[in-house]
C-alpha cells in the first residue's frame, strides 16, 4: 500500500512539474515575441527617420540628441 501512494505522489508531482515548465516556455515565447515586435518597431522608425534626413537634408524636429551636461 505505502509504495502505492509513494507512486501516486511522485506521478503527481511530475505533472505539476510538467504543468509548471509549459506554463514558463508560454510566458517566455510572448515575453520573446513582445520583444522581437519591439524591436522591429523601433528599427521601422529609424529607418524612416533616416529616410526624411536623406530626402531632405534636415533633422525632423522632434529628433533629438542627448548631450553630456556641461555644467557642473
């Protein structure tokens, strides 16, 4: 009987354990894809911001740039 349990506990631990690591690999998969669309976003920006400065020869007007402070 004790060996009975023993194997119905062990059973249910790895389904647990099983249940718990497709949980994880989901959550990452999204986090992975989140990121990677991102990403894509920010370079499709970029690109179109290099793009306006090759067609015009200006800075757009909300570009800007981070300058170390000078003043101490």
């Amino acid at each position: 009987m004790p060996l009975v349990k023993a194997e119905r506990l062990k059973a249910r631990a790895q389904e647990r354990l099983t249940n718990k690591l497709a949980a994880t690999k989901r959550i990452a998969e999204e986090k992975r894809a989140n990121a990677e669309a991102s990403l894509n976003e920010k370079a499709v920006k970029t690109s179109e911001r290099a793009d306006y400065i090759r067609r015009t020869g200006h800075l757009p007007s909300t570009f800007s740039f981070k300058l170390p402070s000078l003043c101490w």
